[in-house]
C-alpha cells in the first residue's frame, strides 16, 4: 500500500504566522541595534535632558 497523500505536510497557517514571528522579531533586532531616535526622549524638547520640568524644580506631582 502507498501512503502517499496522507501527509501533505505544514499546514498553511503555520507558515504564515513563522513568517510574520521571524519578521517581527528580525524588526525588533534591528530596532535594538541601531538605536536611532525612538524612544521617549524624542517627544521631548531640546535641552530637557528626559526630565519633566515639575521633577527639576522638586515640586511635588498631583
């Protein structure tokens, strides 16, 4: 008897979500090893050094 067809081998889904995992985590690599401006600190103006101005001055957060 020939067992042919009965294996038919990855199922489709589990190729697709491999692709999309490796894609997401070759992002995240690159992301880590470049380190261009993203981040928090970029939202901020020149000169404020990651601080918000109420942390500089000691005043006290409501």
């Amino acid at each position: 008897m020939s067992r042919v067809g009965l294996n038919p081998g990855t199922p489709r889904w589990v190729k697709v979500f491999g692709t999309i995992l490796i894609f997401v985590i070759l992002l995240f690599v690159i992301m880590l090893f470049t380190r261009g401006s993203h981040g928090p600190g970029r939202h901020l103006g020149p000169g404020r050094g990651g601080q918000s101005p109420g942390a500089e001055r000691g005043a006290q957060q409501p």
